[in-house]
C-alpha cells in the first residue's frame, strides 16, 4: 500500500503558487534592451563594513517571521539570515553542514545528528540538543499550523539521545528528509523562548530568538522591519560586515523602481521584470540573474472536462511559444521548461549527471500548430470553451493566460480568463466544488528544498495534493515511490528520471518557463548570492561595502 503524503503538502504548494502575487502590476518598459541572459551565482565580494543597508521585501509585509510558519518569499528573505537549520543550503544547491555538524544514517530508518558544540542563541544561552529536537517536533504539529509538515510526512520520532545529539526515526526510509530540513523546515529556535512566546513567535511584538549571522532588532508594521549583525556569532567564514539591514515593504513596482533608481532602497531580489532593463541601463547599480527554481505553468483542475484530457494539455503546450513569452513576458530573464520539476533543484547533487541526462532526454516542446490542431481534432472534446483561472495582480500569470487564449484560438478552442482573489485561488486547494468552475490555473510557484523529490508526489500519486486531474500511472508510482525510497542519491535518481519519462508522456501541467532569479544591487555594495539559494541561506552576511 502506498503511503502517500498528501494534505501535510497543501500549505506549500498554496503558499508556493501565490508568493508572487505582490510582483505585479506596473508598466511594461519601453526599452528593448534585455539585461544579459548570463546567469551568476556568486556577486563579486563586498570587502567594506557599512553601517546600514536598506533592502526592499517587493511581496510586502511578512505576516511573520516564526520558520515553522511563515513559507513565502518575504519572511523567508528575512528567516534565512536570522533562524539556521541543521544543513545549511548553499547558493549552487549543493548542502553543507550546519548547526548539525555531522549525521549518521545508522539504518534506513535512524538518522543520528550531531550537534555542533559552542553555538548560541542570541541570549547568550547555548544550543542544545532539546532546543533542537524541539524546533524539529513543532513542524509536526497541528496546534503550530506548521507549513511544512509534508517534510515530515515519514517521521515517526525525534529524541534528543545526548546533549547534543538528536536522533530522528521514520516510519520509512526517506530520501527527501535531509534536503528538505536544510530549508526553513528545518530551522531551529529557542525552546524556552518559543514556549514564553507562545503564539507571538515570530510577530512584531516578540520576534525571533535563533542563532544566525543577524538577530531580530525592531518591526514597524506597515512600514519595515529591521535586523542587526550578531556580534558573537559561531562562523567565522559568514561574519557579518554590514550592521543593520533595514527591510522596507515595498509591493507597488514602480514605487520600488523609483526607490532603487533614487539610491532610497540600495537592493532587492525579485525585481519586477518589468523594470529589469530601466535598472539593468542605470548607472546607479546592476543587475544580476541568477538560476533558479521559480516556474510558470498552465495546471489542469480538474478530473473531467477538457482539461482532463492530455491530448488537450499537449495540444496547449505545443500551440506556445516558449521562447516568446520568456522574451515578452519576462524580459529574457528565463529559459524554457519540460515538466513541473526545475533543473536547477539537482545542481549540488551528487547524482546530478543523471538527472540532467534523464531531463536532456525528454522531447523539446517547439510551437507545432498542425499536431496541436491534430490533437484536439482526437480529442473531439464535449466541449471547446476552457476557463483559465488567473490571481489578481499578478501580471505574469495574466500575460501566460493571454497568450494560451490567442494559441487556443488557432486550435479552435476558446479560453475564458478568470481573474480570482488570491484567497479564492488559495481555495481551490481544499475545494473541489471551486474547481469545477475552471479548467486551468496559470500559476507560478517555486521550490526551495534542492532535492527533484520535492513535492513531486504531489502532482503524481493518486489522491496526491495537485493531482487534480486524476492523473494515476502504476509506473511511474512505482520508480517514485522507489526513488523517496531509495537514500542512494543515484539510484534514487535512476528511479526518478524513470517516473518523470513516464509522466512527461501526458502532460501532467503545461509546463512554459523557468524565471531566473533577478538581484538588484547598488554599486555601493557587493556580495549578495544572485540565485534563488537566498530564501534559504544567510545571504546579508555576504553583503559589503565596494569601496
């Protein structure tokens, strides 16, 4: 029997897919130059100490900052600099050891780890294997309203077995565990400060109590939020040289244009693309893309209809224009995607050489109109009018819409865009009465866990959390099933790149792009990881004065 893991997932998938509401809107830049499509990971070095830098949070205003419950763009940007977790992910994607200083994978079912000794909390008080396994437990549970419960899906217990070891049991083995605890999901807190909290962790009123490069200084809501360099941290190779990072919420896009032009606002991730070449043409700063795993998709909602049918998905995916709509809609700042499953997630892989062959050998999607009519002509569905749901506010999507209503139309198919609420969005995940009401959700989400397993069932088991189509292949559950399985990395990816040549075949989501991350950077400052690595890594200790 499989044990799937299903509603412990829907929180990130929902938090995921409506992250980028905040980035829309603003004018279209008349300029047809394109910064360069060479992708960075690493900006050069800021050398210089800085007493402050002003960072813009272009999603607004956090709703907090607790690790176990926040999951989304802004919190995360801050989280990453202020709460560690046991791995630590690098700007390639690869892992490194973090307040964990080493694990033993006694069988397939215990994970020893060893504690790092000498850590502190900003209190002064030291790390301990309690507060450890205490931070690790609160993700499974439901009182917390934890967002990534679905890492630990698979987790029968977690046990402080020494002061400074924690031992972790499963239920079964699982290869998706450790790369998924190296993000947010695996973030450690204060247990003394926690409980005190109670349901004020992580908001205005009592902060953070952790252990990373920056600690929680003061929060204006509404307005910014602000963080200050720990004196006294424990690694010497992320010292931080900038004081204080003062994040100001800034969701309007020409507002935040205007402020990073002006020197106001002296960076930012998630530059709108629709000021990438107003900035990129500055002499006030620069530009950098960095790869990343943010994706745009067309997804099927429904188990009937038109929908449902995957010559009618395949007939879509084959009427784009990918390359287009990355020119158009994103400026150049992307690449074409295959499926769901984004290739930079396998980049620190140690099994990376087979799943880039495994994603290499899938078909390329190039625009072919006569198969597309082709399909549809098979398809004979009952019906040619399809409704594509879109979130308001965010222009991405309604450009992806567009653009599928102008295709279809060629095929002899009429799409109706439907522009939702991002809470009637958010309700598509738990109500399948909402989804009858569409046909498609043009969406865009990302992955933060560098592992390709990450949330994959859920698109792909029976009853999986976004497998609304009813999408159910005993091959393609069997090699992944076999690949969470598996902690061999390569056969884990053997079995994967098996499953993904299966599901590849029905189109399980129109899969268009891949949006490269995008870092704004005053030329006073330097030093800021440019890839989408940052939501999970101390990127502000990296930050510096040029000169």
């Amino acid at each position: 029997m499989i044990t799937r893991r299903k509603v412990a997932w829907i929180a990130i998938f929902a938090i995921a897919l409506l992250a980028i509401v905040g980035c829309g809107g603003g004018a279209s830049s008349s300029s047809n130059d394109q910064p360069s499509s060479k992708l960075t990971i690493d900006t050069p070095p800021g050398n210089q100490s800085v007493e402050k830098v002003v960072w813009a949070l272009p999603n607004g205003e956090p709703n907090l900052i607790d690790p176990a419950r926040g999951g989304d763009y802004s919190p995360d940007t801050v989280e990453a600099n202020l709460c560690e977790s046991l791995l630590q992910v690098q700007p390639d994607y690869s892992l490194k050891p973090n307040l964990a200083e080493k694990w033993d994978q006694v069988n397939p079912t215990t994970l020893v780890f060893t504690i790092r000794p000498g850590v502190k909390f900003w209190d002064g008080k030291p790390l301990t294997a309690e507060d450890v396994a205490y931070s690790l437990r609160r993700n499974t549970e439901p009182s917390v309203q934890p967002v990534y419960s679905g890492a630990y899906e698979s987790v029968k217990s977690v046990t402080a077995t020494g002061p400074l070891q924690v031992t972790v049991k499963f239920t079964k083995p699982d290869a998706a565990f450790l790369p998924a605890i190296a993000s947010m999901a695996g973030a450690i807190s204060e247990k003394a400060f926690v409980e005190k909290a109670g349901k004020e962790y992580g908001t205005a009123a009592d902060g953070v109590m952790c252990t990373g490069p920056y600690k929680f200084g003061s929060w204006a809501s509404g307005d910014h939020l602000t963080i200050t360099r720990n004196e006294d941290y424990w690694n010497p190779e992320l010292t931080p040289k900038v004081k204080e990072v003062e994040f100001k919420f800034i969701s309007n896009n020409s507002t935040l244009s205007n402020a990073l032009l002006s020197g106001e606002v002296e960076g930012t991730y998630e530059v709108p693309t629709t000021s990438l070449s107003a900035l990129a043409n500055s002499s006030v700063g620069k530009v950098y893309l960095g790869p990343s795993t943010e994706w745009l998709v067309l997804g099927p909602v429904s188990s009937t209809g038109p929908g449902a049918d995957p010559r009618i998905r395949q007939a879509l995916s084959l009427s784009i224009d990918k390359s287009l709509f990355i020119k158009n809609a994103l400026e150049g700042a992307g690449e074409p995607l295959k499926t769901f499953t984004t290739p930079f997630l396998w980049s620190g892989n140690p099994a990376k050489a087979i799943y880039q062959k495994g994603y290499d050998a899938l078909p390329d999607e190039s625009p072919n109109i006569q198969k597309a009519k082709q399909l549809v002509k098979e398809a004979d569905p009952s019906t040619r009018t399809l409704t594509v749901a879109t979130t308001a506010g965010n222009q991405l999507e309604e450009q992806l819409a567009t653009l599928v209503q102008g295709s279809a139309k060629e095929l002899g198919l009429t799409v109706k865009i439907k522009v939702m609420q991002p809470a009637e969005v958010y309700e598509l995940f738990f109500n399948a009465e909402r989804r009858k009401e569409v046909d498609f959700l043009a969406t865009t989400g990302f992955y933060e866990a560098p592992t390709p397993l990450y949330m994959a069932n859920g698109f792909i088991y029976k009853g999986g959390i976004v497998n609304w189509i009813g999408y159910n292949n005993p091959t393609a559950t069997k090699e992944l099933e076999a690949a969470y399985a598996s902690l061999d990395p390569k056969k884990s990816a053997e079995h994967f790149v098996k499953a993904q040549s299966v599901w590849y075949k029905s189109t399980v989501v129109c899969a268009f792009a891949v949006a490269y991350e995008r870092l704004f950077m005053n030329s006073k400052i330097s030093g800021a990881p440019a890839s989408i690595g940052y939501l999970t890594y101390p990127w502000a200790a990296r930050l510096g004065g040029t000169g």
